[in-house]
C-alpha cells in the first residue's frame, strides 16, 4: 500500500493563501460598511442595462479561477516556477491585492452616492475627475482586474489565469461602453475631453 505525501507544512506554502484570503477579506468590507445614502435622495436618470452582461463576463472569470478544477496541488507554485511560490509569491499577491483593494476604497467612497453595480447616472451626479479618477476613468475595473490576477497567482493554474482573464477582459470592456454611452449623454463635451487625456483602465496606456 503506498505511502501518503504528506502535507507541506512550511509557513511559505500558506503564506500566498493568507494574502488572498486577506485581500478579499478587505474587499468585503469596503461595500458591506460604506455609508449607504438614503435610495430617496439619488433617484435615476439613466440606465444603461447592457452592463450586466459585462458584470456576468466578469464573475465568469472568477468562478472559472476558483473553481476545483482549475486550482492546482496546494503548495504548488504557480506555473512550476520556484520563483513564483513560497515567499516570494506571497509579496506578489500581496502587493497587488494591497494595490487593488486600496484603489477600489479610494474610487468608491470617491464616488459617495453615485456608485452602483450596472451603469447608471443619478440626480446631481457629477463627473468625478480627480483622485484615482484621475489616473484612470475606471479605477474599480483596475483594481478588480488586479485581484483577478492576484487570486489567479495565489491559487489558480497559468492556462485558467489567461482565460479568465480574456473573459474579465470582455466583461470589462461591456461595462465600460455601457457606462461611456450613459456618461456622454449626461456630459457630452466634458466627458469627452475627460476620456481625451485619461485612459479607460490601464494608468498611462489607451488614452482616446
């Protein structure tokens, strides 16, 4: 009868997992305690629907990452690199959960009454250029995108990270035409020049 591979017990070996258990754990909290205003005081002007299948692509993406079949041998590195496993695995999910999350918080309470899963503009909305909005006209793409690949890193197996991210792609790219055709009917000119000299969601590339 053979003998079973013991488990890896190093703390290296949990330390990815940690980081993305950690991340997600932030992430959570950033909408389950932002301050909610009443639903009275933003009623809808516009609604743009079709961002719902973006937001499906997306959670496609993940679902096709964490799903058993895709996950790889605990304690693994990704790819089989020794580079990318242990420690050094671990800064990298990280950081980039660190990076993603924080831009998340910083977009969304930005936003304040105006953030909203599909594409939608409210009463008094405002074109909100500073801040992370700034750097990119998506930040909250950004940093969805960034967990997506950390949470790939962490757990997933290289052909499942690159599919998934081809359908977060997709599902991001619905989400923000969705949002642009709502935007430019509310600002017309002013989004445009706005979506002139900042890119979509990429800091420093695709600038229209």
């Amino acid at each position: 009868m053979p003998t079973p591979t013991p488990m890896p017990t190093s703390p290296s070996t949990y330390a990815p997992l940690v980081a993305f258990g950690l991340g997600w754990f932030a992430f959570a909290a950033v909408f389950a305690f932002r301050k909610r205003p009443p639903a009275a005081d933003s009623p809808t002007r516009a609604r743009d629907r079709s961002s719902w299948w973006g937001i499906g692509l997306q959670a496609a993406s993940f679902a096709l990452v964490w799903s058993k079949p895709s996950q790889r041998p605990f304690g693994m590195p990704f790819g089989g690199l020794s580079i990318l496993g242990g420690w050094p695995l671990t800064a990298l999910v990280a950081i980039l959960m660190a990076l993603s999350v924080g831009l998340v918080m910083r977009a969304v309470a930005r936003l304040g009454k105006q953030w909203a899963f599909a594409a939608q503009v409210v009463e008094d909305h405002a074109l909100i250029t500073d801040g992370p909005y700034a750097i990119v006209r998506n930040p909250i793409y950004t940093g969805m995108v960034g967990m997506f690949v950390a949470s790939g890193l962490a757990i997933g197996r290289p052909l499942q990270l690159v599919l998934g991210l081809a359908l977060m792609s997709a599902g991001t790219y619905v989400r923000i035409k969705a949002e642009e055709r709502v935007l430019r009917e509310a600002f017309g000119a002013e989004y445009d020049a706005y979506a002139a000299r900042v890119p979509a969601v990429v800091p420093g590339w695709g600038r229209r």
